[in-house]
C-alpha cells in the first residue's frame, strides 16, 4: 500500500495537532457558518446542526428554514438560533424564491452547511442547482441535500470548495450516476476504500467523508486519511459535517489536514 496518500490517525494521537492547538480563542475571529435545511415536516437536523457548530467553535451561526417552518417555532426558540426564513413551497420544502436569501446569507458567511431534512421537492432542486452555480464559497453537504444534485452530478463533482459527508450507501449511488469506472461496493476492505478514494478524487474536485468499518474516511484530491469513529450514537453524519464544516471554514487553505483533525477535537467549547 502506497503510504504517501494514506494517513492513518488514531483518535488519541492527532496527525496535524498544529491545527488543533491554533484554534481561534476569541469567537469572533472563529468564522461565520450559514446552516440551510428543513421543511414543514422536518426540521431537527439544521436545528441540531447548529448546536454542533457552535460546540465545535463557530464564533457566529445562522439558520436558515423555510418560513413554512415559522409558525411551528416560537420566538424565543427562532431568537436562540438566529433563524432565517426563506420562501417556501406550497409542500413546506424551500421554493425557487428562496435564492436571493440564500445568496444574501451566504456572502455574510465563510462557509455554508446544507445539513438535510430538505424533504423531496423538484423545485427545491433547481433552487439548489442555481445556488451552487452562483455560490463559491466553501459549501459543505450531508443528509439528503446530496441527493438533489444527480441531474447535474458532473457540475458538483467538478465544482471546487465543495465537501460531501455522505454514508457509503449514498457514496454508492453517487459513484453508479456517474458511471464510474470502478464500482464501488459495501464490502470492500479498507484498503481497497482508500485505493478508490484516492483515484476518485484525483478524477474529482469534490471532497469525500464517509464512514465504513467503524473507521471515518477523509480524501482531498487523492489524499486519505482514516480515523476510527468513537461516536456513541448513530447520528454521526450530521454530527461530522457540523464539524467539519467549522474546522475546514477556520483552515480555509488546508482542507485535507482541516477535515481530518475536525473528528479527533481536542476539546469542544
């Protein structure tokens, strides 16, 4: 196995603890995360989100939902996580009007989050399309926001500050829609995982996390690192990508080393 692509860190033993030990002490100068998710029948992953980030050290969040969601949350709650409506669809999803909120919001921030619970709604997706078309900033995505970009799957993978966090079933989907050379399947070893990581985002642009055999995935333009995945519950998803999202916007100009020490923090605030 070649080791000049795969790193190997062990959760008590960072592999770039340089990073861990220069983190921002003052919050405001920790960065701004823009969270975008939910619909009316759905809303905790961006809620939860955003208490990740500011556990990891966010000096500043925002939430944006769409304003189906308003009468659902009291002011006090909404306050709590300096939550923004956009316009919404008659279904409760984020509708084609929501982008002038989006990009607004988005240019405040130095890095967005599309956490999930976006529902399923084709208005959404093209919402999301001309989205990442104009955005340029760091964008990190997980849950079923992923999903919403198969009719332009070419235009995402190619498109550069992008980050999935994404499960290997999803993985698998995204690797068959692309009619990848190489296919990819949920029994692969970890070594043979690390060899098709390596290629894959050498040919792509976007950043890969995912999760296989108890172990966390991180490849950055054909560099790989694995670290096992001590997470107590089954949400780890969602709680990876806040993290990621703060560690990679706080180390703009280093992804790889910057995604990786995100899951082996030394001690969230």
């Amino acid at each position: 196995m070649n080791s000049e692509y795969w790193f190997k860190q062990k959760t008590d033993s960072p592999l770039f603890p340089e990073l861990i030990w220069s983190r921002p002490e003052n919050r405001q100068l920790a960065g701004k995360l823009l969270v975008i998710g939910g619909n009316l029948h759905g809303f905790a992953v961006p809620a939860k989100s955003f208490h990740e980030a500011l556990g990891a050290g966010i000096g500043m969040a925002r939430v944006l939902m769409p304003d189906a969601i308003k009468a659902l949350l009291g002011n006090s709650q909404a306050n709590m996580m300096n939550i923004e409506y956009g316009p919404s669809t008659p279904s409760g999803s984020f509708g084609l009007a929501a982008l002038a909120d989006f990009i607004s919001l988005s240019d405040w921030s130095d890095g967005v989050l599309l956490a999930g619970d976006l529902g399923q709604n084709s208005e959404t997706a093209i919402l999301l399309e001309k989205f990442t078309e104009k955005y340029t900033g760091q964008l990190t995505a997980s849950g079923d926001s992923i999903e919403y970009f198969t009719k332009n799957i070419l235009g995402i993978m190619h498109r550069q500050n992008t980050t999935f966090i994404l499960s290997l079933p999803q993985l698998q989907k995204l690797v068959m829609q692309l009619h990848y050379a190489k296919p990819i399947t949920s029994t692969l070893d970890m070594l043979r995982l690390v060899e098709f990581l390596h290629e894959f985002t050498q040919e792509f642009s976007v950043n890969i996390v995912t999760e296989h055999a108890n172990n966390v995935f991180v490849a950055v333009s054909g560099q790989v690192s694995t670290t096992p995945l001590n997470l107590e519950n089954n949400d780890w998803q969602l709680r990876l990508a806040a993290r990621a999202a703060v560690w990679w916007l706080q180390n703009p100009d280093q992804g790889f080393k910057a995604l990786t020490s995100s899951f082996i923090a030394a001690k969230d605030r």
